[in-house]
C-alpha cells in the first residue's frame, strides 16, 4: 500500500502510523519526490486499518481519501 501527500502539506517530517506499525511514529517516514508530494510504501496482507499521519511538532491528521474517517482517523480496507 502506497500512502502518499500532496506537495506542501504540511512542513516538516510526516510519518503515516496505525494499527500495522504498532501506532509508532518514525517507523514510516513519507520521502519527498520530485514532484514535492511525499510517499511511502508499506506491505499489508488483506484485512482493515486504522491510521492516521503525525507531522513534525505533534501534528496529527488524518487522510481524506481513506475508506471511512471517524474519530479515531482514517479506516484503509485492504
């Protein structure tokens, strides 16, 4: 699965983190292309998500294209 930002948002290290990492920041940090829009790609075997991405400063947010969002962030289905 590719988690991937558009350029410009935000400023700083971005890490995606969630049930798949053990909720621990830096374990994927998104690298910036070319294009400046960031990426990272992780190896999931099928099942449901939950995740959300912490900038640098404790910024959390979530991802407006996941499978469902709710107060606990956003819900991949893979």
């Amino acid at each position: 699965m590719t988690f991937r930002l558009d350029a410009g948002r935000p400023d700083g290290t971005v890490s995606v983190v969630g049930d798949f990492n053990g909720w621990r920041p830096g374990t994927h940090e998104l690298v910036v292309r070319r294009d400046g829009s960031r990426s990272v790609s992780v190896t999931l075997v099928p099942g449901e998500y939950r995740f959300r991405y912490l900038a640098t400063g404790g910024v959390w947010f979530d991802d407006e294209a996941a499978d469902a969002l709710d107060g606990g962030g956003g819900l991949l289905r893979v």
